[in-house]
C-alpha cells in the first residue's frame, strides 16, 4: 500500500537510536529530548490508527510536566479526554521500541489486531507546553485545555465549545457565578500570587486573567520572561523542598499558589509572621473542594456517592481526617492520574487528588442530571436552590477530563470566598503528619515490585519486612518504596510523628532498598 512507503521513508527521517528502549510509563514516553524524535514521530501514528479505530479525535499531548528542561514526553489521549487505555499503551510501546526494518511489521500488526479500517478519516490534535520541540505540519493547541477540547471534539459541543477561547470563557463565567454567593470579600482575600513555574501555565493565565479581574486579581511570578522551566520554582519542586520557590515576593500571611510547569498540578502555601513556611498540597485541597460538596448535597437532599481518591502518598492525617471525622469513602490507587481518574468514575461525585496537585473532580452523568432537575424545580426552596446552583457552577468550572491547574485554582478560589475562609483557616483542618520523600539509584529499579496499591513491596524477598521492622520503630510511622514511572530511580516515602523520625526513617529505608 503507497502509505506504508510514505510511513517507511518518513521514519527514516526519524530513526530510532539502535537498542534503546523507552517505556509507556505513568504519563506517556518521557526521556532526555534527544532521545524522543523517532518516539514523537510513531506515537504521532499510532493516534491516527486509534483515531481511525474509534472514529473520533484523538489528542497527543507533547509535554515533560515538571521535569526539567532538557526533558520532553509525549502522550495518547482518548476521545472523552481521559489517558488512552492499557492496552494502546502497549501498542505504544511496541511500536516505539521496533528497530527500524521491524517498523512497518508492527505497524501492520496492530492494523490487524485491532481491525483498524485505514480508508477511515482520522483526526488528531496536538498540544505542547513551551519546551522547544521541532514538528511540522501540526497544529498547536494549548496544554490541559487540549483535554477539553478533544472531549468537546467528540461530544459535538455538548461539552463547550472545542476552542481555548471556549475553554476559558466556560471556566471564567462558572467562576463568576460561584463567587457571586461570597459576601465582604476584602482586597487581600480577593488577590492571590501564582508561581507558573516559568511554562505554559503563565502564558495562559496572562490571557485569562481580565476574564476574572473584577473578583481576583493575581499576581504572576515566574511567568517564563526570564527563568528557566521548573527550575527552583513550580509545585513539584515546592513540594519536595517544602520551600517557597525562587522568584516569588511573599509577605506574611498571603496567599500563594504553584503550578507545574505543563499547568496539571497545583500547590498553595503560606509564610506565617515567624516566617515559617506551610504547605497546602493536593490533600489539603481534595479535603477543602469534598467538604464543600459534602454540605452543599446536604443542603439539596440528594443522596449522591461522593468519594475522595488518592495514593499512597496521601498523608496519613488527611486519609484519617476524611474517614473519621468528614465521613467520607477514601479509595487508595497506584500512582498516576489514569489510575485515580478511573477510580473516582465508580461514585456520583469522585473527587481525586495526588498529594503533589494533580487532580480534579468527577460528576457521573446520573449526578448532573440530578443536580439540573432541581436548578430548574419550581417547587424547590431557596436554600435547595441556591445549593444546587453552586453544585451546577462547580461542575462548570471544573475541568472533568483530566486535573488542570487554572481550573482548580478557580474553584479552590472560589469555595475560600463563599466560606469566608482564609488560607491559614484551611490550614487548620487538619495537621499533616512531618514526612520525607527520597529517591534511590540502583542497577535495575524493575526488581522492586509492589501490590495494595504500591503500599506493599512483594519483591525482593525480605524488603518488606524490612521496611515493617524499621517503621516499627517510631510512632504513628509509615512507609513504602516504588519504582518511579517517570525516571530511573526508586522513590521512599516516610512519614512519623516528628520530622526527625520521618527523615531518619526514610534513610533507613532507603539503605534497605540498595
Ligand atoms: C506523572 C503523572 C503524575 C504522577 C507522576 C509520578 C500523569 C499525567 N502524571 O507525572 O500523576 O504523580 O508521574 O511520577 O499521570 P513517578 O512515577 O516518577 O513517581
Ligand atoms: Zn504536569
């Protein structure tokens, strides 16, 4: 067939280096750029044959997320906007390891498999954060909106208009009407400083901020004029270091928040008058947005499953927090948005966080429905009423394809306005457990392999109960080792009653994982 010559003689453009071997991690393929160009170019096939097989759009998304510069990855996204399935994630694999004679033999493979018509229009957008890359002939939409956008792609409309324009005009009009139900909002409530950790989180913010002036006004540091992408700044480096990121002017008190640098994952933080640091991370956030949504369906009456999904990187204060005392159903899954995203599907009202900012909150069909019924229902009481509005208006503003930073940030705004709550109030729901994050160099981090959703090692023999004899030994302690999806390193968390425990067990852990 004359477009298998064409795949053939483009891909020679594009070689693969000999023996190197990517994997379809957590998010995607991801690697030192120079490594990824045969990667972009098969990846870039294989969404047509999946946009050929399900008939639809189909996104590819060319982005690293925190990872620095030198860094890029490319990923597949399916026609409702969430992460291709498992089973093209192989295809992926197996297409992008081929040696280059065995290409067009893996290629024709997967047609068969999959039964893939190729007279079938196929249909693929592309977005990038701000890493250089070199493509040609594809057209560039922004990052997370490129989620929305395929969904809406796909949906006819029916979930907003498929443009960036869209996109933010639906998010800014929902945030609107949310923040209309605030009263006495004061100047310093109503300005926030944002950390765009010198990527495309700030170029956008820049362009949606008039939008929203009149009820927030936020003050842009890091916004790519001057730094370098993720570095000293951004939520993940944040996060980690447990420290403001470089570049930001923060006075006592005030409120800040962080992006990374593809604008997926959000992080809050204050200095107190001591000058002493606090972090609000992707826990306190799932704690603030289900508490809302807890007393806002006890205000309408609707008996509708609400769920908190997160991993095991949850803080064990906040797991304790929404089970006992926020009765809430907690769901621990394996790391990586996919396998949260997947787990909050299961309820009328999934809420999914990672402790590092990425997450966002998903309404089951069943639930929107519900919650328009009753905007509209005569016979429904003002309160009702006004509860089931602020229900609706959340699920505007909420990107439910995929966690998107400027969308969370809008509605974590949002409910501090109408509850009248300041950062430090937050803050205070709960105290987080001192905890450490390490990572570890070894020969071949694959050996490590892990079950009960990556809280249990189940090999190498011992290191589990290993760890179980060191966590032991301090008080309210807790512990586990993973393999990382993203880099070649196994990664420890700990966490204890004091700070001191937390870093000495992390080390201890980490020389059981050599
Ligand atoms: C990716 C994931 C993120 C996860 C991280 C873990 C997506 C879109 N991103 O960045 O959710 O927390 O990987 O990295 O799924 P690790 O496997 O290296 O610890
Ligand atoms: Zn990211």
């Amino acid at each position: 067939m004359a477009q298998f010559q064409e795949v053939s003689k483009l891909s020679s453009q594009h070689p693969k280096p000999p023996g190197l071997v990517l994997q379809y991690g957590t998010a995607g393929f991801r690697s030192n750029a120079k490594h990824l160009d045969h990667a972009m170019f098969r990846t870039g096939l294989l969404a047509t044959l999946r946009s050929k097989k399900t008939k639809a759009t189909i996104g590819v998304m060319v982005t690293a997320s925190h990872n620095p510069e030198e860094d890029n990855g490319v990923k597949l996204i399916d026609p409702m906007g969430n992460m291709v399935t498992a089973e093209w994630e192989g295809y992926a694999t197996q297409l992008v390891n081929a040696e280059q004679d065995d290409l067009l033999i893996v290629l024709k493979d997967i047609i068969e498999k999959e039964t893939v018509n190729m007279s079938q229009e196929a249909n693929v957008f592309v977005g990038k954060d701000t890493r250089y890359i070199m493509l040609t002939n594809l057209l560039f939409v922004n990052i997370y909106s490129l989620h929305y956008m395929v969904c809406c792609q796909n949906t006819q409309g029916k979930y907003g208009e498929p443009t960036v324009e869209g996109y933010y005009r639906k998010l800014c009009q929902a945030f609107i009407q949310l923040i209309k139900n605030a009263s006495n909002c004061t100047d310093d409530q109503k300005h926030l400083s944002v950390d765009g950790a010198n990527g495309i989180g700030a170029l956008k913010l820049h362009e949606m901020e008039s939008h929203v002036k009149s009820e927030l006004q936020i003050s842009v540091f890091n916004d790519g004029s001057k730094g370098k992408l993720n570095y000293e700044c951004g939520a993940d480096f944040v996060k980690m270091q447990q420290k403001p990121p470089t570049g930001m002017e923060m006075s006592p008190g005030e409120r800040c928040c962080s992006y990374d640098g593809d604008a997926d994952r959000i992080v809050y933080y204050y200095t107190d008058s001591e000058g002493q640091f606090h972090l609000l991370d992707g826990d306190k956030i799932a704690t603030l947005i289900s508490t809302f949504l807890k007393e806002l369906l006890t205000q309408v009456g609707l008996d509708l499953k609400i769920a908190v999904v997160q991993t095991a990187y949850a803080n064990g204060s906040s797991t304790r927090y929404l089970e006992d005392t926020m009765k809430v159903i907690v769901r621990c899954t394996k790391t990586g948005v996919k396998h949260l995203h997947h787990a909050a599907q299961e309820f009328d009202i999934g809420v999914y966080f990672e402790a590092n900012g990425h997450g966002t909150v998903l309404f089951s069909e069943v639930a929107e429905e519900k919650i328009q019924l009753l905007t509209q229902d005569p016979n429904t009481n003002d309160e009702r009423k006004r509860a089931a509005q602020l229900l609706q208006n959340t699920i505007n503003v909420i990107n439910q394809t995929v966690g998107d930073a400027i969308s969370d940030m809008l509605l974590i705004e949002a409910i501090l306005a109408i509850k009248g709550m300041t950062v430090q109030q937050w803050d205070a729901i709960y105290t987080d457990l001192p905890n450490r994050q390490l990572k570890v160099k070894v020969a071949d981090r694959r050996v490590i392999d892990t079950t009960d959703a990556e809280r249990r090692a189940v090999s190498p023999a011992g290191l589990q109960e290993a760890i179980d004899s060191l966590v032991k030994k301090y008080k309210l302690a807790r512990s586990f080792v993973r393999p990382s999806g993203t880099e070649d390193v196994v990664r420890v968390y700990a966490e204890a009653e004091t700070q001191e425990s937390a870093d000495a067990l992390a080390h201890e852990v980490s020389l059981a994982v050599y």
